[in-house]
C-alpha cells in the first residue's frame, strides 16, 4: 500500500517528522529501538535484528529482478524500513506519521511512504509474512522512484505481483478470483475500468486480485503482449499521460475473433497452480 505526497502530506511533512522523532526517542516508551544502515537501506526495529544484511541482500536482488524484468532503475536513495514486533508501536507509529489513516488502514501489515524532502519509508509489522511484505513495500518503493505518479491499479498490480517470488506462491489473488469467475459468466476482466480508480479506498480484494492478474497476464501471457508493460513503464518514467495499456491491449486484440477478455480468461485458467494462501500487505 504506498501514499503518495500530495498537498496535505506536503505541508504536515515537517510535523510528522517531529512526532515519529519523538516516538522513536522518548524515553517514556522505555523501548530500546535498534537502527542498522546496510546501503541503500536504514532498517530501525524494536527488537535486536542480527539479519539486517541478509534483507539487504534480498531486497537488492529483487530490484535486480525489477530491473531484468521490467526495466526498473535500482533504487539509489536511502529507504528507511521500519520493522517492529509490536503491532500497538506499530500502529502508534503509522497514525503519528499519518494521522488521516483510518483504523482499517494500520491493520495492514505493510505501508509505504514517499513525501517529498524526505527519505522514502516502509513500515513493515513483523509477521510470518514478513518477507512477502517487505517485497511488496519494496516493489512500491523502486516503482515509485522511476515512476512519480503511477496509477493506482498498475502500483499495487505490480506490487502484489513481485511480493511473491514464484507465480506458485501468488494464489491469494486467484483464490479471490476463481469464485468470481465461477459465479458469474457475465462477469469479466475490465483493466479500462482499473485504469479509471483514483483513490486508494476503491481498491478493494476484487480490485487488488485482478491487478494482479492484468500484470502476470502482461508479464507471462501470449507473446504478444509481453514488451507492452517495459515500454509503458519507460513512457511513463518521463511522460505523465502515457498511453493507456488497455489501448495497447485493445489494439492487439482488435479482432472480433479474439477480445482481450477472453485472452485474459484463457491464460487465468490455462496456468492452474495448487492452492497456497501467501499474504494480506497491501
Ligand atoms: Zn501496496
């Protein structure tokens, strides 16, 4: 889940760095936090973190894996990871950066953060998931310094794409589609419709799950789509109103004989994987 600067982030950015000072600091929390830098990462937990090389070492992998993949720049700047034990210090810390958040929001497990003149964050709650979380918050981190303003759909497609590192450890987004699908023949993929969502509380499951699967249809699909998202990406590192991929998508499957939906369906049901429930970050 990433939120972006945007005017009100920009004139409290000052304040909310003070208050999250103070909460690390104060002595009255009588919690010892702990802060590592191991380039290009700042990690500060609240509990001894022997590891934090290896999550450097992982991490940098998956940007390499981003950069192979979908032509992404490594990130070059410091990202601070917040990784707490504590889910109420967590949550103390996410409404003290960001006090709009609603309750539902600092349930998640995982949150990045990008504020203009300051280091980009990721708040991580450490969980058995925390790997597939530090990811997803990670893929946000480096989409966003190639990309200054993806669309909604397309950051947390990609996002819960890359949180998994094998398609066969991704099913949570297919569990929540199949019945969809099985539910109703009428029902199908609309990425246009996607493509439309502006604000972060009209991405729903429903929503999440079928970003997820326009970017692997995208990424593993047909051969013919497979060049569509690194030259979007590229367009949009530099032009703010790149063409939209259905548009693209539209014109390669302009012929009555094949729609774009029924490309979709077929590479969603052709590529069956066994059932393992992998995440909830957002
Ligand atoms: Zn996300």
């Amino acid at each position: 889940m990433p939120f972006r600067a945007n005017p009100w982030f920009s004139c409290n950015a000052a304040i909310a760095g003070i208050v999250m000072l103070a909460i690390v600091a104060r002595p009255a929390h009588a919690q010892t936090f702990h802060a590592v830098t191991v380039e290009p990462f700042v990690i500060i937990t609240d509990f001894p973190f022997p590891q934090a090389p290896q999550v450097r070492d992982h991490l940098v992998s998956l940007g390499e894996r981003l950069h192979a993949e979908l032509g992404l720049k490594p990130v070059r700047e410091t990202v601070k990871i917040y990784l707490l034990k504590s889910p109420e210090r967590y949550q103390k810390l996410l409404l003290a950066v960001m006090p709009q958040l609603q309750v539902g929001d600092t349930q998640r497990h995982g949150v990045f953060l990008r504020r203009r003149g300051e280091m980009p964050a990721m708040f991580v709650l450490w969980s058995d998931r925390v790997g597939t979380v530090l990811r997803h918050e990670f893929t946000h981190a480096t989409l966003s310094a190639n990309v200054a303003n993806p669309s909604i759909w397309l950051d947390e497609g990609i996002a819960s794409y890359y949180e998994a590192e094998s398609l066969a450890a991704a099913n949570l987004y297919r569990e929540t589609l199949e019945p969809r699908l099985a539910a109703s023949s009428a029902w199908t993929p609309d990425l246009a419709r996607l493509e439309r969502l502006r604000q972060m509380p009209e991405m729903g499951p429903m929503e999440y799950a079928e970003s997820w699967s326009w970017i692997r249809f995208l990424l593993s699909g047909p051969p013919e789509v497979r060049d569509l998202l690194p030259k979007y990406l590229a367009q949009a590192a530099s032009d703010n109103n790149p063409r939209p991929l259905s548009a693209s998508l539209s014109r390669i499957y302009s012929s009555p004989a094949t729609p774009l939906s029924d490309q979709w369906r077929h590479h969603f049901t052709a590529s069956s994987e066994p059932s393992k429930r992998s995440t909830n970050s957002k």
